[in-house]
C-alpha cells in the first residue's frame, strides 16, 4: 500500500487523543478476552515491534529511531511484512513509558504501525497488528455493521465473512499505536452484542520435533518386527491395511506448518497455498522451514517409487498449508497470526480437504481459530489433528480443543513415549518415537541427506490424519463423526481398559480401520446403587449398537454377570476389529484393602486387649494367645489341649470378599492346629456360626480343611480337605468370595482347596484365629484381613483448623493453611476471602485431599479469612469457625533484565550483569548456568543486595543463560526471564605458509598461495606485493574462506613477497611470516588455427594442419579426435616445433575435431577453440552385370538390363551401343539411382 506523507501534527492530536483512552485504562494491566475471560499480558520492558513502509538496513532503523528520541541497541528483522523487533538501550518504566517510546516513533514517515511487545507463558514475543477479528452473535448479525461502528467508530471493515465465517469480520483501527488496538478489541469482546473479539495479534510457537540419531532406516510404525528394540506387531498394522487400498488421490490432507518442499520426489502432494504473505506457493521460504516436510512424509509419502520411505497413507494427497515462519535461529520455534490458520481452513473447507493436520504448539490461545476448527467440522465434514505436545505435560493448543483429536506419542514398545502430552483432551496414540521422515533434499532440512530420524508427538500426529485419509478413502460418505468412531472403534487398547489419559482411544490401527464399514456405538453407562451387605451386583445391558457391515458382537463381562462395587470398563467387539467401551458402575459403601493387619511387631506378652484383639467369648480353656518373638502362638499352661483363641473387631457387611492370611513362623513335629474364622456371626464360642479354616501339623504330611461351624465353635462339619506339608514361611490364605458362597485355601498363593456352601447367610462377619496345643506350640505371624467393600461410612464431623493461629500477623504472601483431620473425610473444601461472609472468594477448592492447601501469592498488608469444610460419599460437613490473619510485606515483582542484552554475542569473558531494581527488594539471587534449565550452574548467589553482579572467569565462545530473582521479608519473587548470552571467540593464531616454498624461484605467474590452517579461523586476509614491506601491494583479499588463494597473472622474472592473517568474531591474528618467490617466464598464450577451416567437408584422409605461432611459445601440442570431448583421440603429438602438423592415415567420411596448444619453460597455454572438418567420402567398386547375361542371344527389343549393388553408390551411369568401343552410343543415361 502507498501512502502519502501524514501532517505530523495531525499525527500527534490523533495519536495522543487515543493514547488518553489507554492512559485511564491504565491503572489495570493489559489483558485480551478469550472465552469470556480476560487473560492478562506481560509487558516486555526491553523492547517494541515497528512495521515499517518499506525495507531498510537495521542500522538505519536505528539511526531514524534516534532520530525521534528513542535510544535502541539493535534492530532485528522479524522475517516478513516490513517488521522489526526493536531492542532498546534502557527498559521501559511500564506501559504509560512504552505507549510515549511508541507515539516518538510513529512520527517517523515511513513507520506504518508500533506494537509494545508482550511476554508469553514461555517468554516468546506477543505483538499486536492493526487488525482485529471479531464475530457477532447471530441475532445481531443482520446489523452487525452498525453494532460494530456504536462501539467502535475508530475501526473500519476490511474484510466480511472472516474466514467464510457468518457474522465474522476483519477491521482495521485507524490508530498506529498497538495498546489502541488492544483497547478496542476489548471494548468489542466485552460488549453484549459481540461473541469474540481479538487482536489479530502476531505469535510464537514451537514445532513438537525432538531429534534422534540419524542412522536408522526401518519405519517400525508401519510394521514392526522388533526394531530398536521394540515389540513385533506393535504398530499401526500398515502393510495389511494397503492389501485393501493405499489410498485415494480424492482425499487430501491439509499440513498446517511452515511450508513442504514443493518439488520433494517422495511425496504424495498437490500445490500447496502460503497464508503468511512471503510468497513460496506452500513450500519453505527460509532456510528453517524444514518441519513441515518432514511431518507430510509420515501421513503421504509415495509408495513404489524405488526411493526413500513411504507414509501410512501413500496414495491420499497432502496439500501444504504454510502458516509459520520458522524463526531464523532454527530452534524449533516459529511466528504465527491466528488468521493465517482461520484462512487456511477456510481454504480447506472450500477445496474439498477432507483433514488437517497441525503439528505445533501455541502457546496462546485465540477465539477465531477456535470457532474456525469448530465450524468447519460440523458445516463441512473435516476431521482435524494435531500433536499432543513434547512436554509431559497436558495437551498443548490447539490439540487441547474439544473438536480436534489430539495424538500423543507410542514408542517402538508399544508404550506412551517419555515425552507425549497427556490430559483429559486426548484422543488416539500412534508412533512418534525413532521416526525416519521426509527431509528437505539436499543440503537443505534438517541433515544433509534426504530423511531423517526424529521423534515426537509432530510425527505421531500425521499417522493418525493418515489413518482417517484411509478411511475416508475405503468409505467416502462417512462424515467427520463416522470417521473419528470409527478410528475410535479401530484402535488397539493400551494402559487401562477404554479410554484414558495417557492414550486416549488407544494405539491407531490402519487394518482395523479399513476391514468393514462397521461402526460399534456402546450403550449407555450402567449406575447400579447396593446397600451395605453386598459387595456387588449383577448388571444387565442392551448390546451396542452396530452400523455398517459389522460381525458377531461379544461383551467383555458380558451382560448378567456379577460386577463388584466400583467402575468396570466393559468391552465389546466384532471379529473385524472394531471394539467400544462404556463402565458399568456399582455404587456402595467400601473397606480400603489392606486395613485390618497386625504384624505383631511388638514386646512380647498376652495379646488380647490390645490393638483391636478381644477374647473369644465364653472360650471353654484359660489358654490365650501370646507375642512371642514378634509372632503369635498358644499359650500352654497345662501341657495338652490348651486353647488360644482371640478375634479382630467385627466388620460389617456379609458377602464382603475377603482373605484372611497368616504366615507360620515356626513348627514342631507334634500336633498343633490353627483356626481361621470368617463369616461368624459372633464372637461366643457356643452359639456362633460360620465357616472356618483348619491347619493341624502333625507328624507326617500335614491336613488342611474347609469347616462349616456351628452352631458354636466346637461343632464343625468338612466341605473340603488335603494333605499338604506346610514349613516356617509358607503363607496360608482362607479366601471368602464375593458370592458369599465360595471359600478357598492357598498356600503361597497358589489354590489348594475350593468350596462352596449356602447354609449360613449372615449380615454381620467376624474374623477370629484360635489354635489349640498338644505339645509345643508353633507361631504364627501377620495376620491379614482384606475386605473390599462394607457399609458406607457416615459424613465426616466439621473439621478443626490448625494453622496460620486466628488473628495471626505478618504472614507471608504465600502460606500453607492447615487443619486438623475430619475421621472418614476423602476431601475437602478450603474457602479464602478478603471479607468474613466469603462475598468475594479468593480461593475456592473443593478437591483437596490432605489436611493442608497452599495459598498465594496475596496481596501484602491485607487481612484474609478462611474456612474448610470436609465430605465423603455420604455427605458434606458444615463448614469451620472462621479465622482470619494479616499477611505483612508483599513479595516484591521478578526484576526485569538489563544488559547484556538477550541474544548480545562477544561478551567479554568477565562482565557485569545489571537488573531493574524491583519495588520491595530487599536482596536478589543472581543464576548462570550453560543449559536453560539451569542444571549446570556457572554462578548462584543470593546475597546480592544491589541491581547488578560482577561475573568473571567465564569461558570463550559459550552460551550463558542468567535469571535474577527478587526477596523480601515478604517472600521472593518468581524469577525473571531467562536472557541468553555468547562469550567472545578466542582469537585464532598466525597461519603457517606452506606453498610456493620461502625463496622459490621459476614459479608461475598464476601460482596457488597455500598456508596451513588457523585454530578457530574463519577467514584469511592474504596479501601479495612487489616489496617486503607491502607498500606495493598487487592483492589484498580479506574474504578467503579457505586455505589457498590463486594470484595472477603476475609479471615475469620478478620477485614477489606475501603473508596471511587469521579472523574469527574474536578478532584477527597477526601476519604470518613474510615469504617471497620469483616468478619464471610467462606461459605462452593460446595458438590460433589457421587451416582446414572449422566446419569445412571433403578434406583429404592425408592433410596438413595449421596454425598461427603464439609469442614465446617453444613448442606446440596438436590433438584429434573423432569427439568434441577428446576422448577418442587419433593424433596427440606435443613435440611440434613449427605452426604445421601433417595428419594421414585418416578415415573416409569421418568428423574430426583439433585444437593446439602452445609450451615454453613458463607453461602451457590453453587449448585453442577446437575445430573441426570431415573427411572425402571413399569411390564406389565398379557394379557386376548380371543380366542379360554376356553373349545372350534372341533377345527381345525391350529389355531390362540389371547389375549389382555397388557399396556407397549413389547413382549409376549407363551406356549401351552398337559396339565393343562405344563408338556408337544408343543408350547414355547418367541419373539412373537404382539397379535396373
């Protein structure tokens, strides 16, 4: 666009009154509205974005900049559209300073518009741009024009149906001054009549690669024999689905990257599209765009072309959607506008693409991208994707949107990577880990041949987008939600049974995908509620619903079966792959496994009373049981049938399954047995009922029963017996099912008797343990009761708080709040307001588990109340007494850095860090390390109380990153953003002359000058004169970027003299040692060829050659050939003396080529052109007659006469007459071109 130069005072009223907007808004820090909610932006303090009219160096940038009082340190070109970052000499105060820096700069008559610079959650640049996107709500809509201008009179429309969407439009703000534009997108977002609202602002985002060891070959997730070491047949089953299609060219794939190789020769692709504006047709533009052509080879790359690798999909078409602009320092990151996506959908929408994919990660959210995947889903059937992430973290934007199936990574194992994204927003896995990918050709990319290994979720990503390519290929009528069922139905369950978070529907399997159009739908989930004397119930349900071709349906349980209390995933599936999952739930009260156990590692002494034992009643002997040795035994007092009995509380809720567990520590070659109770209905020893297991070691191998008891403990009846030894250690187990039913009897787990019996049903159990004595008692130890289910527990009581102590002063601003346990509480609910009747909540978290909750940061000086209240399943306790305390001093803001700027290079290797001071600091904690994790740390001092740090004894040519945090007595800051910087390179040494030799003589006048190379260098400065001291200099090349630099021509017979010098960034070395030589006599020059005449025919097999004499020449070489090549030579003589050769010998009919080259003790000339002549075609043999033959007689008056062919003729001359001499001629015919 050309303008034309704006009135500066006209300028400055227009700026300054929008400016007086911005400046009341002020007070609060500037924010965007994404889904309702304002999300607040961080001022970057050290520089501002400035689009400009038109293209000029960075150095004049700054100069103009100067020019309008604003002082900046560099000036650095963001890639397109005229922008540049510019970084500034001093931080900005805050916004009211940046918008003052901005209205200096937007004088300049060439600055079209000025952007402050916010930070985003990772510390990438955010810039605003003069556009703002906006939708209104439908009902508005017939008017939305006019709504637009009530609100915002300063915007104008530049584009309607934003992105094809209804009600969507593009304005443009008449204001330079990108906190303007800010203030008007909100006006609009938070206006009634407006559904979303946002600058179209410029953003950075990472590319989800993670670079592995190039040297593999073997794409494991297609077919997988175990490479890397992984498992055979975990993968994506590719080479089976491609027996039913590879493809259909009527199915494109969107890659929404940073542009792929257009002319790449292994992949499958149609012209792609650039939505950024810097041209490139869909390919890369900068030599960092490399991520999209690797991500399009997984999903298309071509099958059977004899190259290279293939993509999962091979015959689908990818088109290329560039939407990034791979950032110049090749770091994986990348800048991006939200309408350059929102328009590469809409393409997609109105081409036929059926599925995008976007393999990156932005780091900011947006409002029309949002309702762009949204509407272009539901009004135009795309299926889209895109990678989870690489931070093993939650799922990254835009993967995290509900209407785009995010993948995460599975390695060759067939395990989630180490790196995948996981959350509530997954979707499918599929392989991203040791991926061999389509690199850009050449030296191009990311390596310097053609693919490449890598992993990540960006791999994984495409996979998946193949995979629905295959479908829709099989099944072309499927719409987006019949595609990702039937993905969903297809994939292979992995981690626990149906959906979770670590793989959502599982590994993505392309066979499965393609066998049948079947499509399971699973009935809806099963809720079932018991009372408390069930640890179960058995559960019925509809079978799925099936569309499509589909096979038998079998439920895993199936209907009818018993499901405990608790969440069961059932699975259904056909016999062509598809499954789906729903969860039958059983709702009920519960016992934690594991709960009731004494290991009795206690002094020894009687047990009962203690820890929970209590005597059996009514027990008929006086023995009881004892801790001997930390185990449990008998006690004997009279020497035979001495009775220990003892039993646990009473637990409720009959049918509860249980095992009861003992492990025998000692034994004795007499009679001893051990009893083990469950499912009594009381503890009296002469009325109660139940089932027991019995254990009597004796001599010989030992017995184990199952009992029914009752009524009392003496009368038992046998359901099931063995013999069995049991030794010290071995673990016996009486296990009672759930049926209420079944019973059996391990040892060391392993099942050794079973049975079943109905006589006793009881709503109450107790478990108890009795041995009786003939002889010296064995031990016993860890006895185990593990029930998982009982009756539900009551609401918790009201929880007690603990800490900070009520009215509590000069508390921090960040605290742990803590109360005391509320028996039988699974969470609770943690109130924080400014006011005593929690109007205002500050905190309100409903979903703690343990007894304390962090709190922060709070404001300072500020008195906060709080309270908890506890639940369970049963209820809610009411809430706490309120408490309040004061917090003191506020934790001071992160300092913001200073110098050495961020990026600055060639910093000395001892320097000062310097830092804004940050209000309330009262010391800062200076960090450098050589990673930007700061694992290795070069400094950590927290006892700095000034705003800068000496820093000394760094090494040469290394990257630093340094970060400062701020303290108080208030707490301590969050740290600063981390600024990078790069120690000077050392200087490299003097270079060592090697050729041509100190003192040589006779040498060329185009000699080569070699030196051996520098350490570090990078560059040679190479001088040559005609005097030692180099006032004469003949060369002067400071750009050699190797080791040798041809001079001449140079003179002959004379003396030259030459030195070199070595150059990196950290400077130049001294001169070499000053060597000389003397050049010889100067090669003659080329000879210029006299005869035959190039081109000239009919030349003679024996001729002579000749040519003009070159000065000084000695000596000629003539060469010929029979090609312009001279590699077929016929004649190559160097020995002539004169300026003619005779050439004999030479074939018929022949082409021949010759040039001349002249010598003399300084050299050879060149050739000379080459001519070339061909030679005179050869005479024909005379013909033989053949009829009529000689002396034939009553010959007819017409005849024929024939003869021969004669080899290379190409007429014949005929005479006939009537005599021997031909002196009377009848027939004389010269033209005759055949035989006859």
């Amino acid at each position: 666009m050309i303008r034309s130069p704006r009135p500066h005072l006209f300028h400055s009223i227009l700026v300054a009154t929008l400016f007086a907007g911005f400046t009341a808004a002020a007070q609060t820090q500037p924010y965007y509205v994404y889904k309702g909610s304002r999300l607040y932006l961080h001022l970057n303090k050290n520089s501002l974005s400035v689009r400009y009219l038109n293209d000029k160096s960075p150095a004049q940038r700054l100069k103009e900049a100067a020019g309008f009082g604003v002082s900046a340190a560099s000036s650095q070109p963001m890639n397109f559209d005229h922008w540049h970052r510019l970084y500034l000499q001093a931080p900005l105060a805050d916004e009211s300073d940046a918008s003052d820096h901005i209205l200096k700069l937007t004088a300049g008559p060439d600055v079209d518009f000025v952007s402050p610079v916010f930070d985003d959650e990772r510390g990438g640049p955010i810039v605003m741009t003069p556009d703002i996107l906006v939708k209104i709500k439908p009902e508005h809509a017939s008017n939305a024009k006019a709504v637009l201008n009530s609100i915002a009179p300063e915007l104008t429309v530049v584009e309607e149906k934003f992105g094809l969407m209804e009600g969507a439009y593009r304005l443009k703000s008449s204001s330079r001054n990108g906190f303007d534009v800010l203030a008007s997108a909100n006006k609009l977002a938070e206006e009634g009549r407006v559904e979303w609202a946002e600058p179209d602002m410029i953003v950075t985002g990472e590319f989800g690669l993670i670079p592995n060891d190039p040297n593999f070959s073997q794409l494991w997730g297609i077919r997988n024999t175990g490479q890397f070491g992984g498992t055979p047949g975990a993968d994506m089953k590719g080479d089976l689905a491609w027996n039913i299609t590879t493809g259909d060219t009527s199915v494109k794939i969107m890659i929404i990257d940073c542009g792929v190789q257009q002319n790449h020769p292994d992949i499958h692709q149609l012209p792609g599209v650039d939505f950024t504006g810097q041209g490139g047709g869909g390919g890369p533009v900068n030599s960092c765009d490399n991520h999209g052509t690797a991500v399009a080879g997984c999903a298309s790359a071509t099958i059977n072309n004899g190259i290279g690798i293939t993509g999962i999909a091979p015959n689908c078409y990818v088109v290329s959607a560039r939407c990034n602009i791979a950032n110049s320092a090749c770091d994986n990151s990348f800048t991006n506008q939200f309408s350059w996506v929102v328009n590469a959908l809409a393409y997609a929408a109105s081409h036929g693409i059926r599925i995008t994919n976007n393999s990156n990660a932005y780091f900011t959210t947006s409002s029309a991208m949002d309702a762009q995947y949204q509407s272009t889903h539901d009004n135009n059937g795309i299926v889209h994707f895109a990678a989870a992430g690489n931070g093993s973290t939650g799922v990254y934007y835009p993967a995290s949107l509900p209407v785009v199936n995010a993948v995460g990574a599975i390695n060759s194992k067939g395990v989630a990577a180490s790196f995948s994204n996981f959350g509530p927003a997954m979707d499918f896995s599929a392989p991203g880990d040791s991926i061999l990918v389509t690199d850009r050709t050449g030296t191009s990319g990311y390596s310097s041949g053609d693919y490449f290994m890598y992993r990540g979720t960006s791999f994984a990503s495409p996979y998946a987008a193949g995979v629905a390519a295959l479908i829709l290929s099989r099944f072309p009528s499927f719409t987006a939600p019949q595609v990702e069922a039937k993905m969903q139905n297809s994939s292979v369950d992995l981690g626990s049974a149906g959906w979770d978070q670590i793989y959502g529907s599982g590994m993505v399997n392309a066979y499965n995908a393609v066998r049948s159009s079947c499509i399971l739908t699973p009935p809806a989930p099963v809720t079932l509620s018991v009372d408390s004397l069930h640890c179960g119930s058995v559960a019925t349900f509809p079978p799925p619903t099936s569309t499509g071709n589909c096979g038998p349906v079998t439920c895993t349980p199936p209907s009818g079966s018993f499901f405990h209390v608790g969440a069961t995933v059932v699975t259904c599936s056909d016999t062509s792959g598809n499954r789906c999952t729903f969860t039958v739930t059983v709702n009920g009260g519960g016992l934690t496994k594991g709960t009731l156990r004494d290991d009795f590692n206690r002094s020894d002494g009687p047990l009962p009373g203690s820890n929970k034992w209590v005597l059996i009643q009514n027990q008929p002997s006086a023995g009881s049981m004892s801790i001997v040795s930390n185990a449990i035994q008998a006690t004997s007092s009279a020497g035979v049938n001495n009775f220990g009995g003892v039993v646990w509380d009473s637990l409720y809720g009959a049918g509860t399954e249980a095992s009861l567990t003992v492990t025998q520590k000692s034994g004795n070659t007499g009679f001893t047995s051990i009893f083990m109770y469950a499912r009594m209905t009381n503890k009296d020893y002469n009325t109660g009922t139940g089932y027991r297991m019995r254990y009597l070691e004796q001599s010989g191998p030992d017995y184990l029963q199952i009992q029914r008891v009752g009524p009392g403990y003496a009368n038992s009846f046998d359901l099931a017996s063995a013999n069995r030894e049991i030794n010290p250690g071995d673990v016996l187990t009486f296990r009672v099912m759930c049926d209420n039913q079944s019973m059996a009897v391990l040892v060391n787990g392993q099942q050794i008797l079973i049975a079943t019996d109905t006589t006793y049903t009881v709503p109450q159990w107790s478990f108890a343990v009795r041995t009786c004595v003939f002889s010296t008692a064995a031990r016993f130890d860890n006895f185990q009761v593990s029930p998982i289910a009982g009756p539900p527990p009551p609401p918790p009581p009201t929880p007690s708080l603990l800490s900070p102590a009520n009215g509590a002063l000069g508390q921090p601003a960040t605290l742990t709040v803590s109360w005391n346990a509320s028996a039988g509480a699974s969470t609770y609910r943690v109130q924080v307001s400014t006011d005593s009747l929690f109007g205002t909540k500050f905190l309100d978290d409903s979903t703690v588990a343990g007894t304390s909750r962090q709190v922060g940061p709070l404001a300072g000086s500020t008195k906060y109340f709080w309270r908890v209240s506890a639940k369970n399943a049963s209820g809610t306790s009411a809430f706490s007494s309120v408490w309040n305390f004061t917090t003191g001093i506020a934790p001071p803001p992160a300092p913001t850095l200073v110098s050495p700027a961020n990026g600055s290079t060639n910093q000395p290797t001892s320097l000062t860090l310097n830092w804004n001071p940050a209000s309330g600091a009262a010391s800062y904690r200076t960090q450098i390390a050589t990673d930007p994790l700061f694992a290795a740390l070069a400094l950590d001092d927290s006892t700095n109380t000034s705003t800068s740090r000496p820093v000394s004894s760094l090494s040469n040519s290394t990257v630093y990153y340094w970060r400062v945090n701020a303290k108080n007595s208030g707490g301590t800051s969050a740290y600063s953003a981390v600024w990078k910087f790069s120690t000077v390179v050392v200087a490299p040494s003097p270079p060592v002359l090697s050729s041509p030799g100190n003192g040589a003589v006779n040498q060329s006048t185009s000699p080569a000058l070699q030196w051996n190379p520098a350490t570090g260098a990078t560059s040679y400065h190479v001088q040559l004169a005609t005097d030692s001291l180099f006032s004469s200099i003949v060369l002067d090349d400071s750009t050699v970027a190797g080791t040798s630099r041809q001079a001449g021509p140079l003179s002959s017979n004379s003396i030259y003299f030459w030195r070199v010098s070595a150059k990196n960034s950290g400077g130049t070395s001294a001169y070499s040692g000053v060597w000389n030589f003397t050049t010889g006599i100067a090669p003659p020059t080329a000879p210029a060829l006299v005869s035959p005449v190039s081109g000239s025919t009919n030349q003679p097999t024996t001729l002579t050659l000749s040519w003009n004499s070159s000065p000084t020449a000695a000596s000629y070489r003539v060469q010929v050939a029979t090609d312009s090549l001279f590699t077929a030579l016929v004649l190559d003589d160097s020995t002539v003396a004169t300026t003619s050769r005779q050439v004999s010998s030479l074939s018929n009919s022949t082409l021949y080529y010759w040039h001349v080259s002249a010598k003399n003790t300084g050299g050879s000339s060149g050739f000379s052109s080459a001519w070339n002549f061909t030679t005179i075609v050869a005479l024909p043999q005379p013909p033989a007659l053949t009829s009529p033959a000689n002396g034939a007689l009553c010959q007819p008056a017409s005849l024929s006469l024939t003869w021969t062919a004669s080899p290379g003729a190409s007429s014949y001359h005929v005479q006939l007459a009537a005599d021997s001499l031909f002196g009377s001629i009848i027939v004389d015919d010269s033209t005759i071109a055949s035989t006859t």
